[in-house]
C-alpha cells in the first residue's frame, strides 16, 4: 500500500495540484460541486503531504471570496494560519502526522458578505461566507458562517477530510467553530480560531469559559463531577488522594502561564466548577495549551494514525532467512520506542531498530517474532493512554521451516522521508524509510555538510548543534551486498537560523538602560508595542510575547486591526466583552467582570518569534514603569480601589475595595448603586472593602466613587488633604 501511495505522491507533487483522469475527474466534480459554480474551477492543491491519506488526519482548507487573481493571496494566508498551528503544541510535534489539502474556489466577487458591517453589501461567492451570525439583524459582527454544504461538497475533492477549515477573503476578526470551522484569511487573531476548535472536534476538550455570553456572569455549576478531564468539583488534595484528573500535573508550571492548580470557572459557569490553569488555549485564544489539555490532544492525535504503517507481511510464515521489518510513523522531534521479542522475550537490537535478522536471532521454526511499538512522549503521563492503541501498536509473525527463494537484485529506495519541501529545523528528527530486501537490510547513511554524521534510519539534527546559518543534509540508501549498485539519495535544507523580532513601545516619557543592558522605558497611562519578525528564509512568520514571565501569548497586532500594535493598560481594554493587554491581577487577557486590581509598576517584557521552520529564536526582554496617568494632585489623598460585580442567591452585589496610599491617616467613604459607608481612621497602607448588595439580579455597568480625607498638621497648623475617584465596575447577571 505505502509504494502504491508513494508513486502517487511523486505525481502530486510533481503536478503542484491533484488530478485524475480527465473522465473520473470531471465526474467526481460535478457530482461535488454546488450548484451554481463550475466544477471546473475548483483545483485541490497539496500543501502538505506526509503519508497515504488513509493512515493520516487529513485537514482540508477551503477558501471563500478570493478571485481568480487572488489565489496566492489565499495560499500565503494558508500558510499564515498553518504556521500558527505548526507553532502550538502538539499540533508542531505531529506535524507529520497530518495531510493539509488547499482547496481554490475562485469567486467572481473579492470579499464576502457584511463585511465589516451589517449593511455592507451581500455578496455571490461560492461557501456564502457572511459575518453578523449570517447578516442578522441580530448577530454577532465575529460570528463567521458558511454553507455547509457546499463546503462539504468541496472539501470532498481533496483524497480525505478529516477536518474542513474555510478562510475568508476579509480582514475583519471573525470564525466559528465545529467540524466546519471558519476563520478570516487577513486577520492574525483569527489564525488562533482553528487550534482552539481541534481541541474541540478532534481532541474532545470542552471550553474553560467562566461565561456563556460575553461580558455577562452565568452563574454557578451545581452538577456532577465532570465527564471533562480538564474541569472538576474535586480539590487539590482530593486529586492526589484519588489520583483523579490532572493529579499528575498538579503543581508544575503551567505551559500557558502560572502553575497547574485550580481555578475557578469553566464549561461556561462562573462559578462552582474548576480548571487547570488561570488560562489555557481553551479559555484565552493566544496562549499555549496546558498540559492537561495538550496531553488528550497527543492521544488524538497519535490514535489518528497506525504507528506500524508498514511491515513485513503477517498473513504467511516467515522464512528462516528473512530480516523482518516495520516502518513506523514519525513524530517531529523523537523517535518512537520499538522492542522486538521471540516468543514474548525481549531481545537486544540496538534500541529502536526497525529490522531484525532471524539467522542472528538464531530463530526456529514455530518460534514467535514480536514487535512493540510506543511513543514515549512526555506530553502524557496517564499510563491507561499510553497503553492503549493509540500509542502504542503491536505485530507479531510465526517463524516457518524454510528458507527464503533468492530474490533477484533491486535498486535501493526510500519509500517515504521526512517532508523535504521547505527548510526543517534545527533541532528536528530527520527519518527515512527504506526498502526491504527479504533477506538483509540495507544501509543508511547521513550526511550534513558533506561529512558522515550517522548510519541509523533516523538523524536527530539537535544532537549535532549546528552552528547559525544554512545546512544541507542527505541520506544515502544504499546494498551493503550490491557493491557498485545505484544508491538512493534524499536532501533537505536545515535552517538553523531562527527568525528576529524588531519591538517599538509607543510615546515613553522617558529611555533608560537596566543594569543589564536591556532597555527600560516610562510611559504613562498605558502603552502598546509592535512586534514585526523577518527572516533569512521563506515562509509565514509569528511573534509572541509574555508578560512578568506569565504564559507566552500569540502576537496578532490589536483584536479589532491586526496592523495595529497591542496596547497595555493597568487594567486592560473592554473590546467585544473581553478584556485585552491587562496588566492588572488576573492575566493579560480576562473576562470584564473578573477582579483585577490595577496594574501601575514596573513590567517585564519578554518577546520572541518564530519562524517556518519551527525554530524558536531566543527571548529578548525589557522594562517598562506605568505611572498614574493623572496622579494626585499636591494636597491630595491617594488611594487604590477596585470594584468588582457577582451574584449571591440571585442577587447581584458590588464589593468596593480601596487602600490608603498615602502617609497620613484619613477617612475613606465608599458609595456604590447609592449606598455610601464610611471608614474613619483608616492608616496608611490600609485597606476596607464596602459590600452593597442590589436586591436586583442584573447590575449594568457603571462606577462606584470612592472620596477620601486626612487632617494634617503642619508649622502652619492643620490643613485638609482630599480626592475623589471614579471605579468603573462591569454588568453582572445572575
């Protein structure tokens, strides 16, 4: 099967799009095409192909309100988007695992319908791709919709779909989830739409929202414990004692920031259930996911496959002379774990080999000849997912009485190898396949840089620590029996140089250098920062950053314009009911009726990029001082506040906080939906909290003001010092 799949895949690649005989082609068309579009229009371009689409998850890309002239503007945002999913784990580390199929439907109009408003015009294209919910009066600006369809009907010209992503010709943020996810082709925040909805649809992950609709509180989960593996009733404690859900992760550090613990809200509640990670790819688009939720989607992905793609064949006896085989799928980074045993004991082989001669296993007839394959991954811990088929794979042969008939001689080969298409990075595993003569196993020798590096079937390229700059490496197939025979060669470029990221912070009030040489800048109010990567090679690149060492976060410009740089603010921006760039408690990116108390200080900024090849550059940092915008006049009182909405027994209740900021002693009076308290004697650097509850169970946004007083004595006898300050609050419902 894999040698049939391969000689398609020569033709395939060779055409730059998939074909088939004129007759079949035009019949599977026009069988597949909507109505209303030509069937010859459409043309299924192979991004990437790794293997037989029969032992791979096969993603199939379509695209929406691009003309005929504008295809490579739809390819290069394929790429955009499919570098994002290349740069998130484990999406980068099974890369190879999956077939991407881009799917052209020319459109005789450029864009799509309502797009950026309701009233902008309605346009013929051919997935009807529309913004507003499907130009609703009533919908949501971001929520992406197509025909499904048609969408059905074209994805179903590509060789599988496993999963169907359809981009649209438009700028403006938006998507929509499901078997049938959509994003917007030129807007980088939507570029994250699509690993949050795998997790989804292929990982069978729930969302972490603490919200069921944007910017409004949904309450309190009083059900069972959850089906989730990433959402939970039970504490920290009750995990450990009964080594239930991510009790094995428990404590460590979050990859999408912090540390794996508890937190409340998730599976859309606010309130009374709890997941891993303050946020995680399923509750914030941007970060990583944690490693609860990226070991279920390791599993899925591993099941997606065989990891035995190849063997020799079970279904007769083995001859006393045949070298048994099996070629495996392979993981980006690592090899998988293959132990061979005769009649269920273990024997030596090298570790991980892919043959074995029976004349040096001494093996007889009727003796059993096992296999064990495992992928050894750290991303998974549960030793129930790791024993099961979808990591690990097993084959076994009976060993017969006779020897094999010589076989007349054939040319080495290499019947798959790791994708040589683009650049690969420095630090990945490179791997071919080679043919099998029944008797012995053929030679495998790489090169890089024209000197002899190893002679496995596999080349780990972080072992040899390449210096910066471009590489070439080959693997040389040949018959360790055939003397002068032709030998089968394979070359990549190995890009060793990683992308760099240029940063600007807007308006600082003031340039500064560390001690460290790095930059620190003092602004005031707020700032925002570009980040733009280039690179020595082509290809679609991306930049993240992090924040006081906090989980990295995708670069995507501003949520509303991806040419605009995100902005930071001591509590962030209300955008869409999410808030963005807040510095304040919380993280970075919240819900707005979530505490957060202010975010003035000193910041460090961590930033880097990453490029096609999966090379990740080395962070760079610096500072920045946020300073009260308008700070207290001379003579006034500083103070701290917050003010935060939830609901209590269907009731919703403000609770003011504010903290004395300044040396004196004063009195502080806090008033929320007109109820005032007053706090008298309050000392510097304390703190009082006033709780008002509504008697109603919705509150609308608005502020709570909080005034303050102090009495001091000076030479000249007492004077008064005293401020007021509005703290806004967020619509809360029960």
């Amino acid at each position: 099967m894999k040698r049939l799949w391969l000689g398609l895949l020569a033709i395939v690649l060779a055409l730059g799009t998939l074909t088939a005989a004129p007759a079949a082609a035009d019949a599977a068309r026009l069988e597949a095409a909507p109505a209303g579009a030509a069937a010859d229009d459409a043309t299924v371009v192979p991004v990437q192909v790794t293997g037989d689409p029969a032992n791979r998850w096969n993603l199939v890309v379509l695209g929406d309100g691009y003309t005929a002239a504008e295809m490579p503007k739809f390819l290069d945002q394929v790429d955009a988007q499919l570098n994002v999913l290349w740069g998130l784990e484990p999406y980068k580390s099974y890369r190879d695992y999956i077939n991407v199929y881009a799917v052209e439907t020319p459109s005789q109009e450029s864009g799509i319908s309502c797009d950026p408003q309701l009233t902008s015009p309605k346009r013929t294209t051919p997935l009807s791709m529309k913004l507003w919910s499907g130009c609703s009066a009533t919908g949501i600006q971001r929520l992406l919709v197509m025909d499904d369809t048609a969408a059905k009907k074209y994805a179903a010209l590509a060789p599988a779909a496993d999963q169907i992503l359809a981009l649209a010709n438009s700028d403006t943020y938006g998507g929509a989830g499901g078997s049938y996810a959509t994003a917007t082709g030129g807007n980088a925040m939507s570029a994250l739409i699509a690993p949050h909805e795998l997790g989804h649809s292929f990982g069978g992950l729930q969302d972490e929202y603490d919200y069921y609709t944007r910017g409004v509180t949904s309450g309190t989960y009083t059900g069972p414990e959850p089906a989730s593996v990433h959402h939970t009733l039970l504490t920290e404690q009750q995990m450990r004692d009964q080594q239930a859900k991510w009790w094995r992760w428990l404590g460590e550090r979050s990859e999408s920031g912090g540390t794996i613990g508890r937190f409340e809200g998730g599976m859309y509640y606010t309130e009374g259930v709890w997941r891993p990670s303050l946020h995680s790819m399923m509750k914030t688009l941007g970060y990583y996911m944690d490693q609860v939720s990226r070991e279920q989607m390791t599993a899925a992905l591993s099941g997606s496959v065989n990891l035995i793609e190849d063997s020799t064949p079970t279904d007769a006896p083995l001859a006393l002379t045949d070298e048994v085989w099996i070629d495996t799928v392979h993981p980006v980074y690592e090899d998988l774990d293959a132990t061979w045993s005769v009649n269920g004991r273990a024997v030596r082989t090298g570790g991980g080999t892919r043959s074995v001669s029976l004349r040096e296993l001494h093996a007889k007839p009727g003796d059993t000849i096992g296999v064990k394959v495992v992928d050894d991954t750290p991303f998974v811990r549960d030793p129930a997912l790791r024993d099961s088929s979808r990591m690990t794979a097993t084959r076994s042969w009976t060993v017969g009485a006779t020897a094999a008939t010589a076989a007349g001689d054939t040319a080495p080969a290499i019947t798959l190898a790791t994708p040589a298409d683009h650049p690969v990075g420095a630090d990945q595993v490179l791997w071919v396949d080679p043919s099998h003569p029944r008797d012995h196993a053929l030679d495998v020798t790489w090169r890089v840089d024209g000197r002899v590096v190893g002679h496995a079937e596999s080349l780990h390229l972080a072992s040899l620590r390449l210096g910066r700059g471009t590489h070439r490496a080959e693997a040389d197939v040949s018959d360790p029996r055939a003397g002068r025979a032709p030998v089968a060669k394979q070359q990549w470029t190995v890009d060793a140089t990683p992308a760099v990221s240029d940063y600007t912070v807007s308006d600082p009030v003031k340039v500064s250098r560390n001690a460290d040489g790095t930059a620190h800048y003092t602004v005031k109010g707020s700032f925002s920062l570009a980040l733009a990567a280039h690179d020595d090679q082509q290809g679609a690149l991306f930049s993240e950053f992090r924040v006081d060492g906090d989980g990295w976060f995708h670069y995507f410009g501003w949520p509303t314009d991806s040419s605009k740089p995100f902005l930071f603010t001591p509590t962030g921006t209300n955008v869409d009911d999410l808030i963005y760039g807040n510095l304040g408690t919380g993280g970075l990116s919240t819900s707005p009726f979530a505490q957060r108390t202010p975010g003035y200080g000193t910041h460090r900024i961590e930033y880097r990029s990453v490029d096609a090849a999966g090379n990740v550059a080395p962070a760079k940092a610096f500072t920045v001082t946020v300073l009260p915008e308008n700070p207290p006049a001379p003579g006034a009182v500083p103070v701290t506040s917050t003010a935060v909405t939830r609901c209590v027994k269907d009731n919703t209740r403000i609770t003011v906080s504010a903290r004395n900021a300044s040396s004196h002693t004063a009195t502080l009076t806090l008033d929320a939906h007109g109820t005032a308290r007053t706090f008298r004697n309050v000392r510097p650097g304390a703190a009082v909290t006033a709780v008002v509850t509504t008697g109603e169970p919705t509150t609308e946004t608005g502020s709570a003001t909080v005034t303050a007083h102090a009495d001091v004595a000076g030479h000249h006898g007492h004077h008064s010092l005293d401020a007021t300050y509005q703290v806004p609050y967020n619509r809360y419902a029960c």
